[in-house]
C-alpha cells in the first residue's frame, strides 16, 4: 500500500508514453506497409454459376481504410483523428502533406473500387460521406423548402395524373 501523500510520481522522468511517429517519412513507411499487406488480402465471395450452379469461389480486394490503417499501426481510431493536434504533427510541416495523402489515397481506393463495382457503392457511398441529395430554398423572402430528389430510385406511377 503507498504512503499516504506520497509523491512517487514525480520520480518518474517522463510522463506519457512516446510519440508513435516524430518523423513523416515513418509514417509514409509504415502507411505503405498497410497498402501493400491489404492489396495482398483477398476475401472470398461463394458463388454459384451456371445452370447447374457449380460452387466458385472469386476473390475480392479488401478497401483501405482509416481503420484498417490503425489496426495496423496498433494504434487506436482516436489516434489518426487526434494526431493533427500533437506537437509533433505541428512541429513539421511535412506531417500535413504525408497525413494528406494518406487519407487521399485511402478515399481515392474506395471511390474508384466503388466505381468500378469492386465494392459495394452504396456502402463506400455511406463511408466517404457522399449522397444524392439536392436542396434549394427563396433566398428573396428568407423562406425555405427543400427538395430531395432520389436519384435511381423507381418512378411513382402516373395513374390518374395530370401531366
């Protein structure tokens, strides 16, 4: 049991653990590495082809991801959100540009995987923040309305309706 009132703790020489990264080319490293593992995973999609529906098996490439990236790094998602405000992101500049990019990267990989049908759009859609949405309001007399238009969505039936 400690002395009460003790001050241990100021015997300590440091407090808080080492910054995980103090130099941008580290980190550049490092978030290559994740790429290059996560291009070599594959998962694997069951499918049945075929009158018959014989069983194959097609594999699919993973997304990058801030996630992935942190699992990777071991580090937590907090970490990769908070790291702009340590001293050591602020202290050189070319933590910003690395940081940057990383995440351009990332974005980039799941857009065009979800263009070109790799992943599910509707799912990388949702991630990355993008939608279908169109609002419009009267700036002339301060009233507002919005108009939210559904795109690819089935057309309403025009029975009984005038044109």
């Amino acid at each position: 049991m400690a002395t009460p009132g003790n001050q241990w703790w100021k015997l300590r020489a440091k407090h808080g653990r080492d910054a995980l990264f103090t130099d941008p080319n580290k980190l550049w490293e490092a978030a290559v590495e994740y790429f290059e593992h996560t291009e070599k995973r594959k998962w694997k999609e069951k499918d049945w082809v075929g009158k018959d529906a014989v069983l194959v098996h097609r594999e699919k490439d993973a997304p990058f991801t801030v996630t992935g990236l942190c699992i990777y790094l071991g580090v937590e998602d907090a970490w990769w959100r908070n790291f702009k405000g340590t001293e050591a992101f602020k202290s050189n500049e070319a933590f910003g540009t690395v940081y940057a990019a990383i995440n351009q990267i990332i974005y980039n990989q799941k857009f065009e995987g979800a263009a070109v049908g790799t992943y599910n759009a509707n799912i990388i859609a949702r991630d990355l923040g993008l939608r279908d949405k169109t609002e419009l309001s009267t700036p002339e007399d301060g009233s507002a309305f919005k108009v939210t238009l559904n795109i690819g969505d089935k057309p309403a039936s025009n029975s009984g309706a005038i044109p």
